[in-house]
C-alpha cells in the first residue's frame, strides 16, 4: 500500500495519509507535493485524511508538517482535517479556535462531515 493517496475533485485537493513518514526527506518530498497541489488555481479547499494513521510522527517529521500547514492559507481558503480518534479532533479544533481560524479550519473523525464542512456534496471517497 502507498504511504499516501491522493485525488481532485472541482475545488478539493484530497490527501491520505496512510502511513506515517518516517524521515524528513520523506516528509519533505511529500509535503512538497501537497504544496504543488495547493497551488493549483482551481484548488479553494483541503481534505486531510488521517484517519488511518495510528502511530505519531517523529519530531522532525512534525516539523516538516508544521511548516506546510503554516504554508497552506497561502494557497487555499477552507481546510478539513479528518482524525483517527476524538481526541485528536478535540485538540485539532481547540487549536484552531485560539489561533482564530475556526471558520476555515476544522477536524472530524467522519469524511462525510469534513465534506458538509467545505461545502461538497458529490465527492466520492
């Protein structure tokens, strides 16, 4: 299974994490990626799937991360963070409330919810 998948549809870029990146040049390579998506004229909206993730990310691997979802208002207008447990979500939201950023940035542990959030219908997952 690939560490990660991805797709579009109209205004989303959809990424999956499936596996935990485990060096910082992987993370790299797949946080530049991302980044070339975004930048997409067409892309207006984020869905982050990390529902199936189970292990938690190595320091420097969260700090590639950290800088990408610093970078990713550059380029998008609405991000959804799908999370693999209550917890996480509970954290993600706290997060963005206190930055700020909750009208625009949001967790769920359902992708259904995640796609109401940024307004898509007809997606298939």
């Amino acid at each position: 299974m690939a560490k990660y998948e991805s797709k579009e549809h109209k205004d989303v870029f959809y990424f999956k994490y499936n596996e935990m990146a485990t060096t910082i040049e992987e993370a790299k390579q797949q946080a530049d990626f991302v980044r070339s998506q975004l930048q997409k004229p067409q892309i207006k909206k984020f869905l982050i799937d990390n529902s199936a993730i189970t292990t938690v990310a190595k320091p420097e691997v969260n700090e590639v991360w950290g800088q990408l979802m610093q970078d990713v208002f550059n380029y998008i207008e609405k991000s959804a963070t799908i999370a693999p447990n209550v917890t996480l979500k509970m954290q993600l939201n706290r997060l963005s409330r206190s930055s700020g950023t909750f009208d625009t940035v949001k967790a769920f542990t359902d992708v259904n919810e995640g796609l109401k959030f940024l307004d898509v219908e007809d997606m298939e997952i």
